[in-house]
C-alpha cells in the first residue's frame, strides 16, 4: 500500500473539521444540559441554507452568512419548541431530522426543480483555502498545515474559544449551572429559558458553519442527504470527551484519520468497502470503551487512595 | 361544543363513503381488465423510480416515457422513495388502479415478481437485471454496460499518461460489476495492443448513500490521484459522479461520465467549467430500450420469460462522440475506438462480462491482473 503521510494528516484534519464544528455545538447544548439530536438535520439545512444564499446573493460572504443564519434559526426553532413550547427534546430533535431530510429535498426542488443536488442550477462558491505564509515552506508540516479551508482554521480557533467561553466567562458559568441543575440556577435569578436559548443560538451556529463547509468547502453543492450521519459522530465525539471542547475534538480528528485511511484501503486492499465502512465507527466504539476503563480504573484508584487515609 | 362535534361525524362519514365509493370504483376496473385481456386491452402503464433527477438512470427512464406519453399511451410515472418495505403496496396499489403493465428497475423485481404471481393478467417489465425463472407474464432487460465501457476504458488507457486509471463505483452488485468488467477488458486489450502496462484502481463510495455522497467520492478520487497518480476516472456511481468530476476539475485529470451525456448536462448547468474534464460519457439508454420493449410487447413479439440483452447493436449502450471529445482525444485513439466499436457490433470482438464469470474469485482475480 502506497500512502503519502503528509496527505493522508492533510485529510485527517479536512474530515475532521465539519465534525468538529457539529461536537462544539453539541457540547454547548450539552453544558446547558440539553442532549440536542437535532444537530444531523441543522447541518443539512445550512448546508442548503449557504448554497441557496451563495447563489442568490452571488458571493461566497452572503452563502457563509446565509449558511451561519439557517444554522441559528434552525437552533433557535428547535430551543423555541422545547424552551416555549415545553416539548420533549428528544421527540422533537428526532421529528426534527427526519423533516430536515424530506424538508430541504423539498425547498430544493421548489427552487431548483431538481430532487437530488443543486450542482446544475445553483452558482457554485468556494470558501478559499489558505495558504500559511511561513509554515508553508516548511517540508513536511507545511503540507499537512497549510492549504486548508478558511472554516477549517476556524474550526481549530474555535475549540479554544469555545473553551474560553464555557470556562472563562459569565455566561459560560450560567450555562454550565443551568446544565448542572436548573433549579438551583433558577432560585439564584438566571434565567433558564434565556441561558437556554443562547445555548441553541451558540449550537446553531456552529452547526451552520459544519454545513457551510460541507456544500462549500468539501464540495460546491448541495446534494440530498449529504451530511451520513456525520452530525451523529460529532454529537458522539463530545459524548466521548464527557463534553470537553479539546477531547471533543481530538475525538473528531481520530475519526477523521480513520475515515481517511478507509478511503486508502478501499482503493489499495482487497477488503470488502463495507468492512471499511465499519472501521471509523468500530474505532470510535473501542475508543468509548477504553477511554471509560481508564476513567474506572482512575476513580477506583481515588476511592483506594481515601480508604487507605 | 355538540354541534360540532356533529358536524365532525357527519364529516367523517361523508368522507368514508366517498373512500368506499372509490374503493368500488377501483375494483370494477380490475376485472373489466382482465375480461379484456383475451384481445389485449389498452396499455395503462406505470413506472417505478424511487426519484426522478438523479441526471442519470432514473430521468434516462423518464425520457422514454414521455415518448410514449407523447404517442398517446396512458403513462404514469410513481416517485416511490427509499423505503422499500413500501415498495409492493405501492406497485400493488398502481395495479388496482388499473395499470396493467408495470415498469421498474431491478431494485423492484422481488416485489414484482411477487405480484406477477398474484396478478397473471398484468405485465411486468424489469429492466437492467438478469434472473432465472422468469415468470409468463414477465420481461426482463439487461443491457451490455461491458460492452460500452469496454470502448471507454480502451479509450482510458490511450489517454492515460502516468499508466494509472480508475473506476469508482457507488456500490458492489452485478450490473456494476459488469461495468468494471468491460473497462478492464477495454484496458488489457489496449495494453496487449500497444505493449503498454496500464492499470486499474476500482474502489466503491458506500456507506449510507452510496450513490449520493458525492464528498466521499471526491476524497476517494483526490486519494488515487495523490497516492496511485492516477490521471483518468470512470464513474460509476449516480450522485455520487459530481464529487468525481469536482476532484478531477482540482486535479487536472480526465474524467468519464456514465448512463447519459453528462458533458452536455454539465454545460448546461450553472457551473460549466466542471464540464471541462467530462471527455465523454459511457451511455446506456435505458428510456430508449424501453420505448423499444414497448413498441415489441404492441406488436406481439414475445418478449416474455426470458432476458433480453440489448447492447452496442442495439444502440442501448455506446459513448458520446461530441465535439470536445474529438477535439481531446488523438485521432488514433478515436479511429482504433471505433474500429472495436464496429468489430463488437459485428460480432468479430467478443467483451468479457461479468456474468461470464464461474465465481467471484474469477472476478477478483480478472482484477488483480492490472492492479
């Protein structure tokens, strides 16, 4: 198996970002203690959401505008159902994504006339890739960290920002507190249902950016169905770090290298493409487990520790 | 409050009669159809596609029936969707209303063949499969898609300047199998003919959809290109084709489109310039074939219990021969391409076929032998 390294960090961290960008909004949600499922369906709809404004509007600005503003309003439907309408969230996230996935065939063929992909009808924009001035002339690094998408730094910006939020500001205490008990958060004047609303709006977002990238940056269109399931992992991803902003993403790029190197081996080995498809996710399961039997063993040994004293 | 709920009752009932009504309606028609079979009653005829504008199969299918809605047929085409524990009401529910000869691709034939058996008065054509045990009242058609991309991956190798191609397919079945079997037979001729060593990279997108995951795709041809150098891709994967030619218009290859001329469609498109690596199109005309099967069934030819094979002499498969492909593709290359063109219709050239081979390792290893 032939395999050039550099290339195959490069894909590594492409295919991490829009599962990055879909763990930050869970785990906002998440530190609000709210398990936001929905996350599938709000990145399909933004992904619709930036082609349609990018082609409207005739730049790649109104298409990453548009794209972030479906990403919010979708959030904020979502918060508005469960925080107003006091709906069962999960009920509601998993009505949510099967509207998504009939939802923007429909509103595309209303535009488009067409039920599969807006590639033929729709002005494709791109989000540029970057080249790093310095570390770009660096041999191997430079091919590994340079020349990746806007929204891909983005996302690697916002895993710090992310963190500064939750941890470092006011705000970032009133969500957690809200998350850690409302009722206590109630009784000392935060607002639930506002905290709880700015958590939706912070999750929209950065699932509006996931979908951005995925019909602007991966590919140049729309096409039905386009996120697999990818919401899925990044909600998982958060869940593994126990909702971590770094773990979350490290989760994300060790899927990321495991879907890359499946895409190598279904072109370079004999093994079966479904077997392949398996390895991402089988990975992630065995990455649940042991990172879970290490957390055990690590409170077993604090327990130990007390009784010994 | 009372009242109301009055009306409501009243409403329910009135509506539960007009179903009954309809009901009744539905089911005089049936027989009426069926008396009428002696002397052929008219043809009412319905196909089936999960949906229409996938730019390929599905549309390709669509043309044909618009032909004949055009020629004055009762035709009605049902966007039926994914679900296919759906699949045999629907159809079923298409035979109560009265049509009597159902039209739909392999995904459709355990459903139908189902129904064959409940409904010996209705007709069923099934085309792009190949299967025993074809009941009366069934045809089946399966195209040679060994056959035209034979032409393009002979076309493939002469073009290929690094001696590496591909052909990426959305998921492993027989019919694509099929594909892959011409385009390597189309290959090795070629590297016999001209003592080259070409070789071929196969992958398959699959995954929840394969044949609309256009970003895998993208990935999987973007990944031959750096890691095989790889300079000529053959898709064969519906939706998914997009992501093929978007990683070729990045990289500067060739790509190579499949079922319609997707050149032409491209080009059309908002985005023509993606249109600029599409070198031509493997065709397969499964909306003419379909007229065709018609028009056979109208004049009485038995079409039934058996496969037809419409291949290159049919004109059910071939290649686009349009303006950029001849101003990209050296003139030998076209002229030797049309020689085998001619000497398969001819029967001089015979293409290896998926279904020729004993078992899956034969196919495996037919394969390995330009990897």
């Amino acid at each position: 198996m032939t395999i050039d390294i550099a290339a195959f960090l490069f894909d590594t961290i492409k295919m991490a970002t829009p599962l990055i960008f879909a763990a930050l909004a869970a785990l906002i949600n998440r530190h609000a203690g709210m398990f936001n499922m929905g996350i599938e369906g709000m990145i399909l709809c933004a992904a619709l959401g930036a082609v349609t404004f990018a082609h409207y509007g005739g730049s790649m600005i109104t298409g990453l505008l548009g794209g972030i503003a479906v990403g919010i309003l979708t959030g904020l439907f979502i918060g508005f159902s469960h925080l107003t309408g006091k709906t069962d969230l999960y009920l509601t996230t998993i009505a949510f994504n099967l509207m998504a996935t009939g939802g923007t065939v429909f509103v595309m063929y209303l535009m488009t006339g067409d039920k599969s992909t807006t590639g033929a009808a729709f002005r494709s924009y791109l989000v540029p890739n970057i080249d790093i001035p310095l570390i770009k002339d660096i041999p191997f690094l430079g091919k590994v960290l340079s020349g990746h998408s806007l929204l891909t730094y983005l996302a690697f910006v916002s895993i710090f920002l992310v963190w500064f939020l939750l941890y470092k500001t006011r705000i970032g205490l009133r969500i957690r507190s809200v998350g850690e008990n409302p009722m206590a958060a109630e009784s000392v004047g935060i607002s639930v249902t506002k905290v709880g609303y700015i958590a939706f709006l912070l999750c929209g977002l950065f699932s509006g950016l996931a979908g951005t990238f995925l019909s602007m940056s991966w590919v140049s269109f729309f096409m039905k169905g386009m996120t697999s399931g990818r919401g899925y992992i990044g909600l998982s991803a958060q869940n593994m770090a126990n909702g971590s902003p770094l773990g979350s993403a490290l989760v994300s790029l060790l899927f990321g290298a495991t879907t890359s190197l499946a895409t190598t081996m279904k072109s370079q080995t004999k093994f079966p493409t479904e077997f392949l498809d398996m390895i991402p996710y089988l990975a992630t399961i065995l990455a649940i487990i042991l990172t879970n039997i290490y957390k055990i063993n690590k409170k077993r040994r604090i327990e130990k520790g007390k009784a010994a004293e | 409050m009372k009242k109301l709920l009055t009306v409501l009752a009243a409403l329910l009932l009135c509506f539960s009669l007009v179903g009954c009504n309809k009901n009744n309606g539905g089911g005089e028609t049936t027989p009426e159809g069926g008396e009428g079979g002696g002397e052929a009653a008219p043809l009412k005829i319905a196909y089936f596609v999960s949906h229409l504008g996938d730019k390929s199969f599905a549309d390709s299918g669509e043309r044909g029936m618009e032909q004949l809605r055009g020629e004055g047929y009762e035709q009605k085409t049902f966007e039926i969707g994914d679900d296919s524990s759906k699949y045999k009401d629907q159809i079923n529910d298409a035979i109560d209303a009265g049509y009597n000869l159902i039209i739909g691709s392999s995904s459709y034939r355990d459903y139908c063949l189902e129904l064959a058996a409940e409904y010996p008065d209705v007709k069923f054509i099934i085309f792009d499969d190949s299967f025993d045990n074809i009941p009366d009242n069934m045809a089946a058609i399966l195209y040679s898609q060994n056959e035209g991309s034979y032409l393009v991956g002979y076309m493939a190798a002469g073009l290929s300047k690094t001696g590496q191609v591909a052909v990426n397919v959305g998921q492993d079945n027989p019919v694509i199998a099929d594909f892959v079997t011409g385009y390597v037979n189309g290959v090795k001729d070629y590297n016999a003919q001209f003592g080259t060593d070409v070789k071929v990279v196969k992958a398959a997108v699959g995954g929840d959809h394969p044949w609309g995951d256009p970003a895998t795709m993208k990935q999987l041809c973007l990944d031959q290109q750096r890691n095989l150098n790889a300079d000529v891709f053959y898709q064969v994967a519906g939706g998914s084709g997009m992501g093929l030619f978007e990683a070729c218009y990045e990289t500067g290859t060739w790509a190579i489109g499949v079922d319609s001329d997707q050149y032409t469609t491209v080009k059309d498109g908002q985005n023509p310039e993606f249109a600029d690596v599409i070198i031509t199109s493997m065709l397969k005309e499964v909306g003419n074939s379909l007229v065709a099967m018609v028009h056979k069934i109208e004049a009485g030819e038995d079409v039934w219990k058996k496969v037809s094979v419409l291949g290159l002499k049919d004109d059910s498969v071939g290649y686009v021969d349009n303006d950029f492909f001849k101003a990209n593709v050296p003139q030998e290359l076209r002229d030797a391409m049309a020689q085998a063109n001619a000497d398969i219709k001819a029967g001089k050239l015979t293409v290896k076929s998926y279904y020729d081979f004993a078992s899956e390792a034969e196919y495996d290893e037919y394969l390995a032998s330009v990897q």
